[in-house]
C-alpha cells in the first residue's frame, strides 16, 4: 500500500480532480480538504487503506461540489427563464408596497375637501395646467396654487404617516 502522504498520491489525485472539476483551484481546494478529513478522522485505526479513503473522500467532495453548481446553475437558468417570460415584472414585495401606498394615496384623496379634491385630480390626475384649471374652475391662477399646495400637503402628510 502506498502512503497516503507519498507526494505522488497527491500529484495523481490532483491531476485527478482537475480534469473532473476544470478548476485546478478547486482541485488543489478538494485534496486538501480530502487530507484533512484524513488527519483528523476519529478512529484513525479504522481506516485500512489511507490513499483508497483519499480517493474516495476526494471523489464525494468533487461529486457535491458538481451538484452544487448543477442546482446554482438551475436556479440562475430558472430566473433567467423568468425574467424572459415577464421581463418587466417587479418583486412580489414591490408590488404589494406600491398596492398599499396607492391605498393610501386613494384614501388622502378622498378626504380632500371638495374643491382641493376637485383642483387635485384636474391637475394631477387629469394633467390640466394651472391656468387651465383656473379657467375650468371660474378661479385665479393663485388660488389653484394655493389649493393644490394645501392638497399635496395633506396627501403627502397621509401617505407618509406624518402627525
């Protein structure tokens, strides 16, 4: 029996794992984690042939790291296929964020006074201007700037739990 400690062991063991894993930084990762678990085995009278459990410990360690990057690699394909399907769609979380702030955009609006609720959505959710408004509405320019400062002002102070 070989000593599991033979540099040769090792050289043929590494050579080994490079061509399995691609990555001779993984490869030289995998033999020295296969020679520590080695070292530090428990029952160290149990192990029979050192450079066989080498071997086989190196070959687990290589075959995990495969399926770690097989499921990593799926997931990434699965997102991607995701992202491609609904290109524009934002997180779950986003949305149900975005549910609740127009909820309460929705909410700041309706307690509006009349006139200020009225001015509002002429101008922001209608897209009148200012002067337009103002011709719709029998009022001056200044007094549409006023109510529409007090309004945002309101909605902004609902929307955003201000006391």
């Amino acid at each position: 029996m070989a000593n599991p400690l033979d540099r040769s062991v090792r050289a043929r063991l590494l050579h080994y794992l490079q061509g399995r894993t691609r990555a001779a930084d993984e490869a030289e990762d995998i033999v020295q984690e296969a020679y520590r678990r080695l070292s530090s085995h428990p029952r160290p009278a149990e192990i029979v042939d050192g450079e066989r459990f080498l071997w086989r410990t190196a070959f687990n360690l290589a075959t995990s790291l495969g399926r770690r990057r097989r499921v990593r690699s799926d997931a990434h394909a699965d997102q991607a296929l995701v992202e491609y399907l609904y290109p524009h769609q934002p997180p779950q979380d986003e949305v149900l964020a975005m549910r609740e702030r127009l909820r309460l955009v929705e909410q700041a609006i309706a307690e509006l006074p009349e006139r200020a609720r009225q001015v509002f959505v002429a101008v922001r959710i209608e897209g009148m201007t200012y002067s337009e408004a103002a011709r719709h509405f029998g009022i001056s320019v200044s007094a549409i700037e006023k109510s529409m400062a007090r309004a945002i002002a309101q909605v902004t102070v609902k929307v955003n739990g201000i006391d």
